[in-house]
C-alpha cells in the first residue's frame, strides 16, 4: 500500500483499475515534465476612482441629465421634452436606467394619453 492511500483502504486488484490507475500516473509523469511555463502576470494598474464610486457608477442612483440639446436649426416640440422629462423622472424615481415597454406605457398614461 502506498502511503497517499487512505488508512484501512485496500487498493483494487481489478485489472482494468489497475490499468488505470497506472496510465493515469504516466500520464501525469510525463505531462508535468513537458507542460510549458507561463509567463507571470503583471501587476494590475490601480484605478484612480475609488471602488465607491465604481459601484455607485455601476449599480447606484442616477445622476440627473438635462434633456439633450435640440439639433442646430430645429426645434423641438414641447410634448417630447414633456415626455423625456417625465421618463427621466420615473427612471431616477425607481432606479430603472433602462424601463420596459410597459413602464414606457404607464409613463404615457400618467401624461393624460389614451388609446383612441
């Protein structure tokens, strides 16, 4: 008996165990001896932000945005900056960055549209 075996463990005399047990140590032998190196890591640059703020930035509230500019020469209709702005109310109300077509919907709703 080996001494990696298990104290009271007695080792398979089956052949095909035996057989595999002896290809599994070539293997690992010969394996180990040919295995390439590799290179060791470089050390990681540290971030200038804080771990706080990458969480906030990534999980955290929203910060406010105004509604983007209007495009040079045209204006944009009143009923679409009502909209962006009573979506972007509910998104930073319920912490949604991206809301779902029905959110979109009860957004609409709270507007005072219906179907016609």
């Amino acid at each position: 008996m080996t001494p990696s075996a298990a104290p009271g463990r007695r080792k398979s005399t089956h052949p095909k165990t035996a057989a595999a047990r002896e290809k599994r140590r070539r293997t690992a032998t010969t394996e180990s001896a040919a295995a390439p190196q590799r290179a060791p890591r470089k050390p990681r640059a540290k971030s200038a932000a804080p771990a706080s703020a990458k969480r906030t930035a990534k999980h955290g509230l929203m910060a406010r945005r105004a509604p983007p500019p209007a495009p040079q020469g045209l204006e944009v209709d009143p009923d679409v900056l009502q909209f962006i702005e009573a979506l972007d109310l509910y998104r930073h109300q319920h912490s949604r960055p991206f809301p779902s077509w029905s959110e979109v919907l009860h957004v609409l709703r709270w507007l005072g549209y219906r179907k016609a």
